[in-house]
C-alpha cells in the first residue's frame, strides 16, 4: 500500500454541484494532514491543515477519519475557479527520515 | 514581501553539465526543503535543511548537493546532470517541521538532454 494514495480522476462537476474525493494514509501515527492546490504548471499552494477531526474554511471542508486511516475534501458550490489539482499530504516515515508525504493527487475539472 | 523566489524558471542542460537552482526566502523561515515532481507522482524530497549550517538528505538525494550558509538562501546543486534529473523542482520554506503548511516557490523545469 502507498504510503499516502489519492484516486487521480479526474473528477468532471458541474458548476455549482458538491464533489467530495478521500485520501488514504498508512502511518495511524500521524497528528497532521494538509490538503494543498495545485493549479497547472503552477506551485503548490496550501488550502487546508488538519490537526484533529477536521476543518472547515467557508466552501471547503476537510475531515479526518482516524479509525479508517483517510482523510476527505468536501468541496460545496464549486466554482470554475476551483479547477485544480489537489495534493494530500502527511508526515510520515520514507527511510531514514521522518517528512511530508504527498499524494500524486486528484485533478478536479468544473464545467460551465 | 516576494515569499520564496526560484531562478530559474526554466533550463535546458546537456547530461553531464552541471548547474545550481537558486531559492530565496524572505519570511525568517528555518526550514527549507528543495522537492521533485514528475508526472503520475507525488512531490519527493530531495534535500532539506532545519536552519543555517545543518542540511540533510531526503528521499531521493543522489546527483544533488545543497548547503545553508543564510537563513535566506538554499541553492541546489546539480553535479553532472543526467536525462533521469528532467523535472520539475520546487523550494519550500516553513517557519517549524511538519506541523507547518509550507510555501513554495514558483518552480524551475529543467530539461537534460
């Protein structure tokens, strides 16, 4: 199993429609998650952290199931602004070293 | 207050040339990272740096040298570059370790041919 795993889509929504996509982590250690945008050809940028069950910034919605080891992005009233790439990411351990582990990401795709 | 500044944005190198990925960051941050991204995968850390003076390995380090010797600036070197280091890379700064959201720079897309 991939230490962190996002299904790739891409998800086609409708402007206005709700859409909803998980994340999977391995390591049940983890005591943060971020979710990160990253528009095409472009840096990613941070949307939202997640430090206990979950966080909400207006549209956007973010909880975490602990049991089930995944993470969910709940995005309501999409907007075509909201076309993107989203990046899940959790600390974990790759070697040696204890860092952030991205996901390869879901792209989302609002249509008019 | 510019962020994090990469130069630069683009580059072609033959394999075998060697260059440095510049990276700048005007936020006091500690923690600097330099990151890959290639297609179908997520971002891989390269090298990483928790202040002045200490650097350290990532995940994928092989072919990359880096050093810290301001807390601003954290360069990556490419020694002698080879086709499998055509990328995407991205600098990373943090005020803290992981518990942090990080912010990126605008990325460099080097080509070796």
């Amino acid at each position: 199993r991939k230490e962190v795993e996002q299904d790739p889509g891409p998800f086609n929504v409708p402007e206005g429609a709700t859409v909803a996509f998980n994340c999977t982590y391995s390591n049940s250690a983890s005591q943060s998650f971020f979710w990160y945008r990253q528009d095409c050809r472009k840096e990613p940028k941070l949307l939202m952290s997640v430090y206990s069950s979950g966080n909400e910034d207006g549209r956007f919605t973010a909880q975490l199931n602990r049991a089930s080891q995944y993470i969910s992005l709940l995005i309501r009233d999409s907007k075509l602004s909201d076309s993107a790439t989203y990046l899940c990411v959790v600390p974990g351990r790759v070697d040696s070293n204890y860092q952030l582990i991205w996901g390869a990401g879901t792209k989302l795709i609002i249509k008019p | 207050n510019a962020g994090v500044t990469q130069t630069p944005k683009f580059q072609v190198l033959k394999t075998g040339q060697s260059m440095t990925l510049q990276c700048a960051q005007d936020m006091n941050h500690e923690y600097m990272s330099w990151y890959r991204q290639d297609p179908g995968m997520g971002l891989r850390l390269i090298h990483y740096s928790v202040g002045a003076g200490i650097t350290d390995q990532g995940e994928v380090p092989n072919g990359y040298n880096v050093s810290r010797s301001t807390t601003e600036d954290f360069p990556l070197r490419l020694l002698s570059a080879a086709p499998s280091q055509t990328s995407v890379y991205f600098c990373a700064s943090s005020p803290g370790g992981l518990n942090y959201g990080y912010t990126f720079g605008s990325g460099t897309r080097l080509t070796v041919v």
